[in-house]
C-alpha cells in the first residue's frame, strides 16, 4: 500500500533531532532546543546565540548557533566550557497583511476585478515550494501555499487569476511513483469536473515532472482546459528564484490559451523574459540546473508567453494536434488514471550485458521493456537471441533512440532489421522517458497484449508524430 | 546661518569595514580566473524580487530596492564566468587557497578562528549578485590591529564573494559586468575609534599594509574598499560605502562629521521649537498636478512629460517646519537636501519646498494655491512637493514623509555613497543583521589545530620590517620604499629591479611619484598594465630607450595615444641609435659648432650639449651622450692648439 506524504504547511516542529550522539546528549541535559537562545562560553571565547539546526549528515561534535550579526558558527563540543539556556524560542503567529500593504509589485489590487469576477485557476500544490518562506532566525525554508501567501510572495497574479491553491503532496520529484500520477490525475478530474476553473496548475518538483506531464497526457482525454505543470530550478527563497516568473506565465498560459491538453510552463532561456509552454508528451529536462533546462524535443514549444501574453507557435499545429478550449463542457473529458508500473527502461551501452534480458527476475517481474538503443535504435548482435527469447516468452519490446533528438528508423541497417524480424516494435520518435510512461498507462488500460501492442503504436496525445520539423537546435 | 561651533568639537566614531580582494587565481566558488574583462560577449536580463521572512515581513532594504523596479542586465565574458556567475549552477566548493589566506589574515590580526565555518546567504537585491544574496562566511572574531603600541581591536573577519560591476543605470535598466562577481575579498570589521580624521586614516593605512604584506592580496585601484561607519555624539550609525582611496577617506569622514552633526542640531532646534510626530508631519498630502502645468519651470515641464505625459506632482503639508527645511547650521547641510538625494533614489530627480519658493519658475500664485490646496494657514507650516512617474511619486511621497519625521530625532541609521570629491550621499536604508540565511548548497567547514598550526607558519613578517628591508636592499630611503609598498606596483618594482641593472631608486620614483602625478593629471593608470611597464624597463635597460623616454612613453599610453609600447615609441620618434650613429652625430654637430668650440673652448660643453640633446633626447641616455661629447671635445681641442683648454664646469 503506497503511503502518501501528504503533509498540510503547518510548520515543521523545531527539536533537536538533527542533533546526534555527544551533542544531542550535551542538549538534552541542558534542555535546549532549536531557536533558543543560549550563552557558551569556550576555552577561547563567549557567545550568546541561537541555537540552530544541524544538518543530518553532519558530524556530532559541533552544535551550530547563529550570532547576533546573523552569521552562522559551528562550536566544537569539547571546547564548552559552560553552557546554559537564556531565553526560549516563541513561537509568532504569522501574519502576512502588513507584507501585502508593504509590497505593492504590479500596482493591481482585488478591485481590479469589481465588474467581472476574475478567471479561477486551481493550484495543486505537489512539491517543490513555488513560493516560501525563510524563516531568518533558523535558516528555516518553508513553504508558502495559503492563496495570501501566494499573492504577498507574488503580487502580479492578483491582475491574472483568482487562485485556489490545494496541497496534494509534498514529495522531492525523484520520489514520486506511478501511483501520485493517479492521485495527481483524480485530483485533475475533480477540479475539471467542478466546471470552476479556467485552468489548473499543477507545482511540481522539476527532476521527474516531464514523466507527470506524460503521465497526464495519457491519464486525462479530451481535457476541456489547460492543465500547466510548473516548477523552479531556483529554489523559491532565493530572489532569484525562477519560480514566480514560470508561475505567472503558466496563470497567462492558463487564462489565455485557445488549446486545452497537458502542458509544461518554464523558462524558455536564461533570462527572466519569455516562459515556454511545452507539449507534456514532448517535453524533457535537458540541463542539471539551468532555468531554461526544459526542452521540447524535436519540435519548438507550442506557446511563448511574453509579458502578458500568449503567443502561439502556428506553425508547430502542423505537426502536433491541440483540442480546442471548450470551457463550459467536459462532457467528452475522459480520465483514465491507472497505470501498471510493471515496465522497465533499459539503456543499451557498448559492454551492456545481453543475459540481463533473458534473466528470471525479468520474465516474472515486468510485462515490458522499453530500450534505449543506438542511433537509429540499435543493439549488439549478441543480444538479439536474448530479446527473441524475451518476446517469445509474451514480454513486449519497444525501442526507441538514446539520441533523444530524432525518430528510430530500423529498416536501414541489418540489425534494426533483425530486431523488426523478432518482435522488437519500434516506436518512431516518442522519447524514451514518455514512452515508458504510456507503457505503464497502455498495460494498466487494454485488455490484451494485442491491443496494448496497437495502442502502443498510435499517437495518443502527441508523443508521436509524423513530422520533423528542419529547425535550429 | 552658521553656528559657530568648531567642527573639531565634534566627537567623531570611526568603525572600518575594509573589503581586500584576495590574489587568488581562481574565484571564491568556480574556478573561473578572478580578471578583470570589457570583453563581454554574453548578456541575460533578470528581476530580482524580496524573499518573504517567516515573520511575513520583508527586509527593508530588499523592499526599498525592489520597489525601483529594475530589470538588470547582465555582461559575461568567457574565461571570468560561468553558470555559477549566471546563477545557472550551484557554487563549488570553497576555493582553499582564498580560505587559507583568510585564515592566515586572522591569525595575523591575533583574531579567534572560529571551530566550523558557514557559508551564509546574505540578502541583496540591487542586483549586484546575480543570485540576490551574498555568499559569505565569519572565519573568526576578535583580535587587535597594532598602531604603535596601540591596540585597534577587530571585530570580525569575514570571506565572501566580490559582487558584480555595475556598468549603468538609467533608473529603469541597470546592468552589471560579472567579470568581478565571485572574486574572494576577505572583510576585516574594527571596533570603531575616535580620534582626528588624520589619525583615524592611519588605521586604514596600517591595515592596509598590513594586507599586502601577506603578499596574498590583490593590487590596484578598485582591489581595496573601505566602508566606513561614521557616528557622531547623539546620532545613528551611518554607514559609508565606496571609499577607494585614503584622501577621500578624510574628506568622507569631515563631510560625515558636519552632516550628522548638523542634523543633530536642527532637530534640536525643532525640539525647541516644540516640534514633534503628533504636530502633523505629512498629514495632508493632496496632488497638485493641475496647478504645477502652469508653471514656467523646466524642471516641472520635464517632470509632467515623464510616463508619456502622466507625470504627476504631490505635495505634503509639514506641520511647524517652516524655515526648518532650507536652514543651514553648516554650509550646504540641511533637510531639503537630504530630501532630493532621498527622491533620486526613486529616479525622481529632487524636490521642491516652501522654504525656496517662489523660485525655479513656481511662481507664488502657483505656491498660494498649493498652500490653498495643502490648507497651510499657519505661518509656521512648510510644505514639499515631488513630481515625475506616478508609482515613483507615491513610494517618494511614503519615503518623505519617514523621513521627515525622522528628521526629529537627528541622524537617521542609513547606508550612504562616497563621492568622488569626498562628500556622501543617500544610497538606501540600513540593512538589518536579519537577512542571513544557510547556504545550504555547501557543507559546513570544520578547521582543527593542525591545519591553523601549519598556517601559523606563515604568517607574514610585519610590515614595517618589508619596508626596511626594501629601503636597506635597494638603497633607498625610507619614504620611497613607503611609496613603492603602498602603490600596486611592490612585486613589479622588485622584478625590474632585480633583472634590470636600472638605478632602483629610478625605478621606484618612476613607479611612484611619476605614475602619482599623472594620475593627478586625469590621466587612467588602469590603461598601462604591468606588462608595458616592464617592456618600458627593459627597453632601458638594452639601452634602446634614454631614461627620461619613460615617463613620455606612459603618458602616451595613459592619454590613450598609444595603444602598446611600440606604438608609443614610435609616436615619440625613439628610434635606437647605435653607438657608430651615436658618434657620427655627435661628429657632425662639432662640425657644425666649430666656431663656437674655437671661440669658447671647453666652456661651449654646455652649448654643445643642449644641441645634442635636442636631436638625441629619448633615443639615447644622457649620460652616455655626455660622456661620448666630452670625450670627443676634449681630442678635438687637444688637437688643436691654439684652442682653449681649461676646465670647464658641466
């Protein structure tokens, strides 16, 4: 049974569990916590400061404390000399009215909207904080998600949309699973099927929100609105943060946008300036930390929203389908939320072992591989006989391009050829990420083999075309 | 009105924060090479917006600086930057041989090493850092600068990161040169001293030493800067950013103790004249743009055209300040003026008060009806009015309003900008210690004894002792190896005067006093780099150039006249002269001079000289010209009899 972080932003108790060993006993006698005020006096010095958190992976014979100055210090346990509590930490009720008078970014206020309400936009909240807050005392980032929050941290959406924002989750990307895709799609529905909202913006970790964003290109048919996956590659404590921008951009791309469909709102360079919307099947993080880290493959990203507003992409409707916005009826919406996560990914490398495919664990555990071949989609010689074997067995075998940019074209060489001959389905230029996502989706959703076979080689929700495009990469 | 009160009454606090860039080769974070560059060939725009504190309150300096609403534009340059300057790639980690000399520094200044460090996040949204915030580490706390027997105690010593160059500003855009951004400096905070501004420069100066002794500090105008916080009896902390050479450092600190001390007494005089918050200090504000278009005054004309022609004009009525806005208890001090300086932060460029109008084209039908509008009956009540951008306008008018109530309470807590004529003005409110946070992207840095005992090892030898040395080793006296120890020039002088058979005290007083006086001519040092000082040296030294070519050659370079050496050479007519030419020309000019060598003798050396000088100057030394003529005339004249033959006096 999976279970679900879902964690409401209620501050996180300061303890000092962070501390361990020596140190935490020294604390624990003492009867300090995180955010106390204590006085310590060392062989050398004497300070009176707060104390803070350690990191987990830190060692246990320093205690950290903040100085008056602001600055941080680690002190070594076996210098104290003395050391006592002088003042506890209190607990302030938090209050944002005044940093809404204070700041008045954008000029626009509610009374904006007084002749007509406002288009509703929901925000589920998944992880990753788009806006937060620092706690300077601790060092302490918390998220910002009550709808106040939001527009004292980002005052410009008020001119935009009227924003409901929702915890769903509060999970680092990396550990989401086939299973928050189904949570994520039926919270989608439920919004959608409301008939409230204009669009629903999904905040969302960046490492693995290109395989959400597939996710629910397959999950959810006929979307009759937007649904924008947003994230930040700068965390949203820093004032640099990305987070604000790609969140304005994807409440433009939400309210304005002619198309409905899933899509992925990011910074479409380095500058704060231009956000690219992304065909969730197409899409990819490219880069480790740049803000412009997503791409979409193969194609220019469907929509640029410049200021305020949107620009589609004409030519790119060529080349991929989008559903027109159709606000008042979802009648045609169709969600089909499950998915099998019995699919693996395997990257085919020179020295790649072929017995992996024909090994025990494999047949019992997985209904399908997706392989990430060479070039035109490759592999070695030797592991042709394995994969006949695996096929013969009812396994299904995809491939598709390690290049990532470009479709998989068997017919050229004699291996690709072989590889047609046994069984292997080539899945032209779906990328490896979107295709073990509809994988998983196409196994939880067809009745046989056959039919997830066929399915698997249709173009659902635009992660196969029949088009590439000549452009500049 | 002045008071007669004596400036050197005044007790005057002096607290140093001096920024040292570290020579490193590599930046604090990256290994990017610490060059300065106008090389730019890569540009990103940004905005920068106030991270929200726990206590749903932003900073005040992050606030007041985001309200200018600025769009930056940042200039890269390959080689100086990278993702880490762009803020596309967290920091490495701490480059070691910058926490080494840091480290070394403290023990240096006998300050306390702290057990394990913390890299911090230090908010600041002006854009001078790409990632909004500063990264800096407290390396240790405590200790003493020695000043003769005298001990300056230290307050803290800190490693952080340069900040970016900022390139323009035009009160929407400003840009920045990351070249700069990410090159180490080591921040050495002192108690605060009081003392005569003459003595309390001293103490930057032996700091100053003190650092470059290390011979681990970077050189050069722009390497070291002094912020100074300035506070006189009775008054707030001021702090003084952008203090770059010591002579200005006077000059800041005298402004500083006028300024402060006179706001100090005009809220006195406000207090006396039972002035206070309650009176009404801004409690009407009204717009008067309509009565200001009819005015003749380009400024108000300007101002109304600003925003496509929306430009509006505010006007806040003062309780009790009449006469109190323009008082003078100094020269040039008073309220108005910190007001304009104020608005500028804005983009606005100053304010009007009733203290000088009717003037500038408003003229008093136009202040009636403003006092009308204002309803100012009472004779004691002022008012001021600012005009231009409508969202400036009301951030201004907020602004003023604080600020005049503070006038009450005499010297405000703000930061300040040193001029280049050594007077100060507003730059933004103080930032409060509260805006540091982790940075969680670097571990904590434990130091243990080992590590601070191999680096005890190396602890520079004082100051005052390299000095000896350099003066003893060179023959020089004591001033000179001063000089040559404070200007960027120490490793240099020491190159050329160890590979070169130059005079050292020639070097030194070309290095110095020459560089110094064209300098004080306007003239930019930055455009002669020490490669084409030592070119110059060593063209002296093969005898291709006369010593007194020199100082033309850097003029050439520093006027911008001559791009390289060669260019400069060949634009002063310095072509090498070789010894055969040398004679043939010395010849021909005693040739040409015989009758003046028969009639005079020996005593037409000095005439003959001048004549060979006039062809020679630059292109051979003189010394040697000399000697060449004295050799020949004396062969001519021996061979000659009949021709006079006495000594002659050179």
């Amino acid at each position: 049974m999976l279970e679900i972080n879902a964690l409401p932003n209620e501050e996180k108790k300061l303890t000092v569990s962070e501390y361990k060993g020596k140190s935490l006993t020294l604390l624990t006698d003492k009867g300090i916590s995180v955010g106390d005020t204590i006085k310590i006096s060392t062989s050398d010095n004497e300070f009176i400061a707060i104390l803070m958190p350690r990191y987990e992976s830190a060692d246990e014979n320093h205690i950290v404390v903040k100085l008056k100055s602001g600055y941080n210090i680690g002190i070594e346990l076996s210098k104290i000399q003395f050391i006592t509590k002088v003042d506890q930490r209190s607990y302030q009720n938090v209050s944002t009215n005044d940093s809404l008078l204070q700041i008045r970014r954008g000029g626009a206020q509610h009374d904006d909207w007084k002749k007509e309400p406002p288009p509703r936009i929901a925000l589920i909240s998944t992880g990753g904080t788009i806006a937060s807050r620092i706690d300077y005392r601790t060092g302490g980032v918390h998220a910002a998600l009550s709808a106040s929050d939001l527009y004292a941290s980002i005052p410009e959406l008020v001119k935009h949309a009227s924003i409901d924002p929702e915890v769903l989750l509060n999970e680092y990307s990396e550990n989401l699973k086939p299973e928050h895709w189904t949570l994520i799609a039926n919270k989608v529905s439920e919004k959608v099927r409301s008939g409230k909202y204009h669009g629903i913006i999904i905040s969302h970790g960046t490492d693995t929100m290109h395989y959400t964003a597939s996710a629910l290109s397959f999950a959810l048919q006929n979307l009759p609105i937007p649904v924008v996956l947003v994230g930040a590659q700068r965390s949203s404590d820093r004032p640099s943060s990305d987070a604000a921008l790609n969140l304005i951009g994807a409440t433009i791309f939400s309210v304005k946008s002619n198309y409905s469909g899933v899509f992925v709102a990011m910074h479409a360079s380095s500058s704060d300036d231009v956000i690219a919307c992304h065909i969730g099947t197409r899409v990819r993080k490219n880069h480790t930390s740049r803000r412009d880290a997503f791409e979409s493959i193969d194609m220019m990203p469907v929509a640029l929203v410049k200021g305020e507003s949107v620009e589609m992409q004409p030519p790119q409707q060529r080349y991929v389908k989008l559903q027109e916005r159709n606000n008042s009826g979802h009648n045609n919406f169709i969600v089909k939320s499950n998915f099998d996560s019995r699919v693996i990914l395997l990257k085919y490398y020179p020295g790649f072992d072929p017995d992996l495919l024909s090994h025990s664990i494999m047949r019992s555990t997985y209904r399908a591989i997706i392989l990430e071949g060479t070039g035109l989609g490759h592999v070695s010689r030797e592991c042709i006989p394995k994969i006949q074997k695996a096929v013969e067995s009812g396994m299904m075998v995809f491939m598709t391009s390690q290049c990532i940019w470009g479709r998989v074209r068997m017919t050229v060489y004699d291996t690709g050829r072989d590889l047609l001959d046994i069984g292997v389905i080539p899945l032209s230029d779906t990328l490896p990420e979107t295709a073990i996502v509809k994988a998983m989706w196409v196994i939880a959703n067809s009745n046989s083999t056959e039919s997830a076979k066929k399915m698997m080689q249709e173009n659902i929700a635009n992660e196969m075309t029949t088009v590439t495009p000549i452009m500049d990469k | 009105m002045i008071l007669a009160i004596n400036p050197e009454c005044i007790n005057v606090k002096v607290g140093f924060e001096i920024h040292q860039q570290l020579a490193t080769e590599n930046k604090l974070f990256c290994s990017c090479k610490c060059e300065e560059t106008e090389n730019y060939k890569i540009f990103f725009k940004r905005n920068l917006r106030p991270t929200q504190s726990e206590l749903g309150m932003y900073d005040a300096a992050a606030l007041f600086e985001s309200n200018k609403m600025h769009t930056i534009k940042y200039h890269a340059a390959a080689g100086s930057c990278c993702l880490v300057e762009a803020d596309e790639e967290p920091p490495h980690e701490v480059n070691r041989e910058a926490l080494e000399t840091a480290l070394i520094v403290s023990l240096t200044l006998h300050s306390k090493v702290v057990d394990e460090i913390h890299v911090m996040r230090k908010i600041v949204i002006d854009g001078s850092n790409t990632s909004g915030f500063q990264r800096t580490m407290l390396i240790a706390n405590g200790g003493y600068l020695d000043i003769n027997g005298k001990k300056i105690g230290v307050q803290t010593i800190c490693l952080e990161e340069d900040a970016a160059k900022l390139i323009s500003d035009n009160g929407t855009i400003r840009e920045y040169g990351l070249d700069r951004l990410g090159v180490p400096l080591v921040e050495i905070a002192l108690e605060p001293v009081s003392g005569k501004p003459q003595e309390i420069m001293q103490v930057a100066r032996t700091l100053g030493r003190l650092l470059r002794a290390s011979k681990r500090v970077a050189r050069g105008l722009g390497s070291i800067r002094q912020d100074v916080n300035i506070s006189v009896d009775n008054g707030n902390v001021v702090e003084v950013k952008g203090v770059q050479q010591l002579d200005q450092l006077i000059k800041v600190i005298e402004y500083e103790m006028l300024r402060q001390h006179g706001l100090i007494l005009i809220a006195q005089k406000l207090k006396k004249n039972n002035i206070n918050a309650e009176v009404g200090i801004g409690d009407r504000i009204e717009d008067v743009t309509n009565i200001l278009s009819k005015s003749t005054s380009k400024v108000v004309k300007k101002s109304l055209a600003d925003d496509d022609n929306k430009g509006v004009f505010k006007a806040i009525r003062v309780k009790g300040f009449s006469g109190m806005i323009g008082f003078e208890p100094y020269p040039d001090i008073r309220i108005g003026k910190q007001l304009s300086e104020l608005v500028r932060f804005y983009g606005l460029g100053g304010v009007f008060h009733s203290d000088e109008l009717p003037n500038y084209g408003i003229g008093s039908e136009q202040v009636d009806a403003i006092k009308k509008k204002l309803q100012v009956v009472d004779d004691t009540d002022a008012f001021v009015i600012v005009g231009g951008q409508r969202d400036r306008v009301e951030f201004a008018v907020d602004a003023l309003v604080k600020r005049l109530k503070m006038a009450l309470n005499g010297v405000p807590a703000e930061t300040r900008a040193a001029t280049f004529d050594g007077k100060t003005t507003f730059s933004r409110p103080r930032s409060g210690s509260g805006r540091m946070y982790p940075e969680t992207d670097i571990q904590p840095i434990p130091i243990n004894n080992a590590l601070l005992d191999s680096l005890s090892d190396r602890i520079p030898r004082p100051w005052d002792e390299i000095i000896d040395t350099l003066a003893k080793k060179h023959r020089m006296n004591k001033k000179l190896a001063e000089q040559v120890f404070d200007s960027p020039y120490l490793s240099l002088f020491e190159e050329i005067a160890n590979s070169t058979k130059i005079q050292p005290t020639f070097i030194a007083s070309k290095l110095t006093e020459d560089l110094v006086s064209l300098q004080r001519q306007g003239l930019d040092t930055a455009l002669l780099n020490e490669n084409m000082i030592l070119d110059a040296f060593e063209r002296l030294n093969a005898g291709i150039v006369a010593k007194e070519s020199i100082v033309l050659i850097f003029e050439k370079i520093m006027k911008k006249e001559s791009k390289t050496i060669d260019e400069a050479v060949a634009a002063l007519g310095i072509m090498p002269v070789n010894e055969q030419e040398l004679q043939r020309i010395i010849d021909k000019i005693l040739e040409e001079n015989m009758s003046i060598v028969k009639s005079k003798g020996i005593a037409s050396f000095g005439t003959l000289m001048g004549r060979c000088m006039s062809v020679l100057r630059g292109k051979v030394d003189g010394e040697k010209i000399n000697s060449v003529l004295k050799q020949k005339l004396e062969q001519l004249l021996a061979s000659n009899t009949g021709l006079k033959t006495q000594e002659y006096q050179d």
